[in-house]
C-alpha cells in the first residue's frame, strides 16, 4: 500500500512485505482488524478505478445487481438488501436515476411508496459490471491457488459471522422467575 496502485497491478513480483504499511502501536492489538481495514481500503480503491470506466461507484453496481436479480424493490427494500442506511440509498439511487439506470414507478400495493427498478439502459450496464467484478477478483487473487481461493473465501465468511453475531446478539433468556 505504499506504492502507487497501477505499479502494483503491473508488477507480479510485489511481495507482501512491499505492500504492507506498519502497523501503527495503537493498533497492534487488532493486526487482523487493521489488515481488513486496509484490504478493504485497497478493494474499493481498485472497484472505484474499475467501475469509473463504465460510470459506476463503489456500490451503485451492487444495488444494480440486486435490482438486476429481484426485479423492482422498495427503497426501504434496498437498505435493508444493502445493509445500507436510508439516507445513502436515496443518493445512490437518484444518482443512478440521473444516470439513466433506474427509474421510480409507483408500487401498485402501497399508494405511500415507490418502485426502483433497473432501465434498459442499465440491462447493457450488466455485462460490464459482471466484467469488472471479474476484473477486480484477478486482481484480488493473483497468485493463489483455487484452494487457497476456497481457504480465504471460508475464513473472509466466519470474520463475517463472528461480526454479524457481535452487531445482533442472541436476546437475554428471561432471567426472571415464573
């Protein structure tokens, strides 16, 4: 991380410790939360370049292929599918309705609410993003081995759980007497 991306993406031969920043002290009890902090800085560094050449930002491209996938949802429907807040979805979908890739109809169940759903614009968009995420998983995983692959996709999903069970803890047991 502390040379420029494009050297990085055009030398094979960085070895980790090239690419590594030191751990600052008040850090050095979470060495694995900063590594995450950093991977994920680099990720969306590398998604942001990648999808710019199509007219996408980190994360338009996600709400476009849930939209893609479910067909038409509720805003609200899209926080929630996002882990989003409801104030970030409604930048991100107007900015993605500015740029001709959704459109809001009203919901033919809910007269308070509206529909977003993709354009035929955004159906050409598709190709590219799936392009791009191919792209970006290269980028990610030069130089490892499927299983490797396997092994790093299995632990990025129990670092996930252990969080997601951290945020939502099972409720207290009623610990009065009956």
């Amino acid at each position: 991380m502390t040379e420029p991306a494009a050297e990085a993406e055009q030398d094979p031969e960085v070895t980790a410790q090239e690419a590594t920043v030191p751990v600052p002290g008040a850090a050095r009890g979470g060495p694995i939360s900063h590594a995450i902090f950093r991977l994920a800085r680099l990720h969306r560094m590398f998604a942001g370049q990648l999808l710019r050449r199509i007219g996408l930002h980190p994360g338009q491209e996600l709400v476009m292929m849930h939209l893609w996938e479910l067909g038409p949802q509720r805003q609200i429907d899209l926080v929630r599918l996002m882990d989003s807040d409801a104030a970030t979805m409604t930048r991100t979908v107007r900015r993605l309705e500015q740029a001709g890739f959704v459109r809001r109809r009203p919901s033919p169940t809910d007269r308070r609410a509206s529909l977003i759903e993709p354009t035929t614009a955004s159906h050409a968009l598709r190709r590219e993003v799936e392009q791009v995420w191919s792209r970006l998983e290269d980028i990610s995983t030069a130089g490892l081995s499927g299983a490797e692959c396997a092994d790093a996709l299995a632990t990025l999903e129990r670092l996930e759980q252990n969080l997601v069970r951290a945020a939502f803890p099972p409720p207290e047991p009623d610990a009065r007497p009956q």
